[in-house]
C-alpha cells in the first residue's frame, strides 16, 4: 500500500503530529468524501506501507519528526512557487524560509527523496509568462544539488477556483504558451541537471522537452524499496493522472495555506470551521466519530514483490 499524506490537505505544515501519532498506533481513520457516514480503518503498520507520498508547500515542522518515521520509506513532493502572498496567503518567505527549508529535508534524506513541484502555472496580470521563467530560474539555481526532478502543470480553473480568485484576474495558458514555457522551462531546468516532467497534463509537450510524470511514480518506489512494486494506475484520479494507486488519508477543507487556486477547499469559512475541529490525538484528521457513522476496516496489502532484488 502506498500512502498519499495529502493530496486534501498540507499535513507535513499543519497536521504532522496527528499523523506521526497515528504512525505510533498503526492505523488511521478517514471519512469518505463522497459518503460523510463511512469511514475507513486505515492499518499503516511498516509492513503494510510501501511508501509514503508527502504532499507540502512547507514541511518545516516534520524536519524534527522524521525520525519516528525509520522504518517507512517516504519521499516529498514539495511545491515552490514564485507566487507572492496575493496567491499564497500563509506561507513564509520563499528566500528565506521555504528555500533554506528545501536545502535542509534534502541535505537529511537525500535529494532523489525531494522533488520539486512548480504548480500550477497560471497567468494573470502580474504573473507573466516573464515573471515565471525569472522566478523558475531563480528558484532551480537555488535547488541545484538539492533535487533531481521538477514538476511543472498548469492550472485547471475549476468553478471553486474562479470564485476564490476572482479579484486577481488569472487564466489559463493557451496550448501555445504552454508550449512556449515548457521549452523554455525544459532548457532551464537543463541547465541545473534537473529531469523536469508535467503532472496530469493531458497536452502532449515532449516536443517541448517535457515528458510525462507520475507523482506517486511506481519507478521512484521500486528504487527506494529495492523492490519491484505491483499496482495499477490509481482509478481515483483523472486519465491524464500516472501515479500508482496509492491510500489517501486528508480530508478536504482543512488546508491552512489559503492558496487562491486551491482545489482542495471551498471556502474560507469551511476551512476554519473544520480546521478548529484538529485533535493531533484523534484516530481521524479534524473531526470526530458521530453516531451514525460506519467504520469498516479497508483492506490493505504490500505491494511488493516478495523476491526483492537489488540487481533487478
């Protein structure tokens, strides 16, 4: 079983003790989205877990936990943008604090462990085409060493995202400079030795330099365990999607970052009223059992292959 710690929700900025509590216990609670009264016993003990996949935009506050996590394997997709706070509200000083941050999860587990997300691109009056390359580049020449893969996407804007961001005007890349910036984004990332790959496009842009990626990428797995991995592509996720199936364990509209084009949160008022349900000690993440709900215990199994072989 591969787990997705989150694809919802920061946990590695704001939930990390609830979920280095849960790793302790071995198993975790989640709501189903979709059906609010069924809720799944997740059992996470290391034999179970294949992987972790961490999802963040600030892991500062797993740094000093990563120790309780020895017997996992994990890795980190860690966004950095050239947003301002006009776009991401809550988080710290990219030069200051996010880069420096970056460099140090690297420097503790390994740069093929940090990979680096610059996602999703949009346009808007202030974010140019221009100011995406100077930010892009600036970022990679900071993360040389650090990282060997960047990921880049563009925006979908869904109707939440259009609502939540509608004072600052953005839009998203036609096909033609979305083109035009995987090239030029391919030939900087060359410059700094980095793969560079997209996230659920479904616009081709190999010609571009740019190939297709998995964010829960079976390949990266079978590296970090020395295993080869089974699995089929995760059915959850949209077509263009290449990642493995993996076991998610956020919940929707606990995100604290505030993000105007987050697809993971409603509105300001939900986030706020959920995220004040947050109990690190709690089986399920920001919120509690109510009486009618249902708990079934979800079945879950290694995907290893049990002939595990370093020279495969």
């Amino acid at each position: 079983m591969i787990l997705s710690v989150s694809r919802r929700t920061d946990v590695p900025n704001y939930y990390s003790d609830w979920f280095i509590n849960r790793v302790k216990e071995g198993c975790l609670y989640v709501r189903n989205p979709m059906n609010s009264h069924q809720i799944s016993r997740i059992h996470c003990s290391p034999e179970a877990v294949d992987c972790i996949v961490f999802w963040t935009k600030n892991p500062a506050n797993m740094l000093d936990k990563l120790d309780s996590l020895g017997d996992y394997i994990y890795y980190f997709q860690f966004t950095l943008t050239g947003y301002g706070r006009d776009m991401e509200p809550n988080l710290p000083d990219k030069r200051a604090k996010l880069i420096p941050t970056f460099r140090k999860l690297s420097e503790k587990i390994g740069t093929e462990r940090v990979i680096w997300r610059y996602d999703p691109i949009l346009l808007s009056p202030r974010y140019t085409m221009d100011y995406h390359l100077k930010a892009f580049a600036e970022i990679a020449d900071n993360l040389t060493g650090y990282t060997e893969r960047v990921v880049i996407s563009f925006i979908d804007l869904y109707a939440k995202t259009q609502r939540n961001a509608r004072e600052l005007a953005i839009r998203q890349p036609t096909n033609e400079e979305m083109n035009d910036l995987a090239a030029r984004m391919a030939r900087i990332a060359a410059e700094h030795n980095l793969r560079i790959e997209t996230c659920a496009e479904q616009i081709g842009l190999e010609a571009a330099g740019v190939s297709h990626g998995s964010c829960i990428d079976k390949k990266l797995i079978e590296r970090l365990t020395g295993c080869k991995i089974s699995g089929e592509k995760d059915k959850n996720q949209r077509k263009e999607c290449g990642c493995l199936e993996s076991v998610e364990v956020g919940t929707y509209n606990t995100c604290l970052n505030g993000c105007k084009y987050c697809y993971a949160n409603h509105n300001a008022a939900q986030v706020k009223e959920r995220a004040g349900q947050y109990d690190p000690n709690a089986p399920l993440l920001c919120g509690s059992i109510d009486p009618g709900d249902k708990i079934t215990d979800r079945k879950v199994k290694s995907l290893r292959d049990t002939q595990c072989s370093l020279f495969d």
